[in-house]
C-alpha cells in the first residue's frame, strides 16, 4: 500500500491512500454497490467472523494497556443482522459533481460539499430506496435549490426516513432552510401511492436554519399523519418521535437490552429505565407505575436523591462520564453498576476510575450494534469490592 502521509503526531501517523499493492487475503467482494464512494461501512469487504475477531481484539487490548485484567470476558454478541438493520437514514441534498443534477443521499468518502446517492443500500430496508428515488425525483422536476454549505443560500437540506422495523411504520422528516417555499402536497400524495412493505404513518417538514451540518430544529410542522411511530421491542411498545433517540438497530437494541438485564440480576422492584425521548409516554403506553424520570444535568440531579440506589445503570454518550459526575455517583455507593458504552477508549478509562474507588470489573460482554462498520456497544458490570 502507497500512503500520503498528511499528519505526524507523538503516537500516530495519518495519510491517505495512494495505491492498493496487494490486496489482503481476508479480502471479499463487497455486496452494496456503493462500497468505498460513500465512506460509511468500511468492513463490507471482509467475512464477518473476521469483523467480529477485530473487534474483541481491540476491546480487549484496549483493557490490558489500561491495566485491567481479572474479569470474565463473554465476547461478542452478533448482529440478529447485517443487511438492512437500520431504522433510521439520515439523507443530505446536494451534488454528485459540480453542476451536476440534484443528489440526494450521504457524503462522498472525504469529502465534505459532495453528495452520492445510495439508492442501492444495503443496510437498509428497501422501502427506503423506494421513498428515496421518490423524493429526489419529485424534486428534481422542481426549481427549489438544495442549500449550499459554503455559501450557505439554498432551501433543500436533508431528508430523515424512520422506520420500526417490528410494526412497519414509517415516518418522514424534510429538512429545509427558511429562504424559500417547499410545497408538499403532490409528494406526498405521491409518496402515499408507493408499493411498500411498510406504512407512511406521517411527514413531519422542519426548518433549519443553522449553518451547521447537522439537523437543529427552528420550527416543525406535522404536515401529513402524526408525528410519531411505534416500536416493539422486547414486549415493550416505544413512541419515536423526529427527533427521539432510539437504537439504529431494532433487533441488535432487543439483544443489548437483554445482556444489561442480565448483568443487572434481579431487579422487580428496584428500577425500570427506558433511554428514549416521550419517556412517561411510553411508560403509560406499557401501563409502568414504578418509575420516576428525571431531565437534567446529572451533576445537579444525581444531589437531589434521597434513596440510595442498589443498582445504577449508566449509557453515557461517546465522551464518556463527566469525571464529576462519576465522583458523585459511586459517592452513593451501590453494590452494582452496569455500564453501556458505545466507546471503548473512553469506557476502559471510566472503569480505572471505579476500580480507584472500591470497585471492581465483574464481566464485559460485547454487542455488535453497527455490523460492517468499525463500532461495537460493551456492556460491563461492576461490583463493590
């Protein structure tokens, strides 16, 4: 492999790739057409019981240069899927080249104005590709300019599809900027008309008018439908609102969710926890009387409690727990914890800190929630010595 070597640090290197020499023996033919331009699912070119051997590898080396040893590692947990697993696409206007007709679809690997369309996806369920050639179809046959990142002028932004894989519901999200009019009533009477698996429960159109490549939210209008669908997992039915937090994987999240109960024990009448957005919603929708939640800053809230838990869950975002916030939470002294992690850097720097403070690593076992990409979710329990 010839590599361009565009950044020297004290510990890495980083370049880009000039030439494949000679190809890995590990090496298979990627099954989605649009491997390599979109930049997203980089192991589509391996078997997947070599992704997973990956995988526990670096999880278990990042534990051992951390220094922590003396614990039962159960594995990885596979995927129930590796083709069309996710629930949720986040799609952007723009050009596939330079006065290029209108793409829709994600980022070109590398690049941050370009767009390439990914109606062929493999992770994906089809009703996606099929709404997807849908909208930019409709679309292109109109006048409305995709908004422009560097210059920041233009209306079309992104388009969000949102599917609960266990009941078929779909819902829509058009994401445009403020400078213009988008009218919708002739897509979606088209979008109604498509031969789908599933079932179009709404569209929702949000204005952004944030410079930022990502979806902020100005104003959102329920233009067809409502503005929610319903999920199932594991008995439980869960109310997914545009901009709710929800597992990308349905099926992978009922896997997950199974390993935290049983690295939590026994717990009837200790504590129900569900991470979703419309939380008391879906506590009534599943008929849940005993459970209390609690929107804020865990550094203020966690202070606020009276009882002492037996038991603390912690699925803290990418950057970890809040050095803080951890100080005050083992303070309360619980005889377990159980921590999901979708970062393994920062999670085996946490678990120092609990050892630091009379804890010690139990089991981790590993859930593989993004097949084909470089991600994997860990779930450790930790108990008082």
């Amino acid at each position: 492999m010839k590599v361009r070597i565009n950044k020297k640090r004290k510990d890495y290197v980083a370049g880009n790739i000039i030439e494949i020499m000679e190809k890995s023996p590990l090496e298979i033919e990627a099954k989605c057409p649009h491997f390599g331009g979109c930049g997203g699912y980089t192991y589509q070119s391996i078997p997947y019981e070599e992704e997973l051997k990956i995988k526990e590898n670096q999880v278990k080396r990042l534990f051992v240069e951390e220094g922590i040893e003396d614990f039962n590692f159960l594995g990885v947990e596979r995927s129930p899927s590796l083709e069309e697993y996710r629930n949720k696409m986040e799609y952007t206007f723009g050009d596939e080249h330079r006065d290029g007709p209108l793409s829709l679809g994600l980022h070109k690997k590398g690049r941050l104005y370009e767009v390439v369309s990914v109606g062929k996806c493999n992770i994906v369920d089809r009703d996606f590709a099929i709404i997807l050639g849908e909208v930019i179809n409709y679309f292109r046959n109109t006048d409305i300019p995709c908004y422009n990142k560097k210059i920041h002028v233009g209306v079309l932004s992104h388009f969000v599809i949102r599917k609960a894989l266990s009941t078929g519901e779909i819902l829509l999200n058009l994401v445009t900027s403020s400078q213009g009019e988008v009218p919708l009533d002739e897509l979606i009477e088209r979008l109604k008309k498509l031969e789908l698996d599933g079932e179009i429960k709404g569209f929702i159109h949000t204005i952004n008018d944030n410079v930022a490549d990502a979806i902020k939210v100005d104003r959102s209008d329920l233009v067809y439908g409502r503005d929610y669908i319903i999920e199932e997992i594991l008995g439980l039915k869960f109310k997914i609102s545009p901009f709710s937090f929800f597992q990308t994987n349905t099926f992978g999240a009922e896997k997950l969710y199974s390993i935290v109960r049983d690295f939590a024990g026994d717990i009837d009448d200790k504590i129900v926890e569900e991470a979703v957005e419309k939380a008391y919603e879906n506590s009534k929708l599943n008929r849940l009387d005993n459970v209390e939640f609690i929107a804020g800053d865990v550094l203020e809230e966690v202070e606020k409690l009276v009882e002492k838990p037996d038991l603390i869950i912690l699925d803290p975002p990418r950057e970890g727990i809040n050095p803080k916030a951890l100080q005050k939470i083992t303070d309360f002294s619980p005889e377990k914890f159980v921590y999901v992690s979708c970062n393994p850097v920062t999670l085996v720097r946490d678990l120092k800190e609990f050892i630091d403070r009379g804890y010690r690593i139990e089991k981790v076992k590993c859930m593989d929630m993004f097949p084909r990409t470089g991600h994997i979710e860990c779930v450790v329990g930790i108990q008082k010595t």
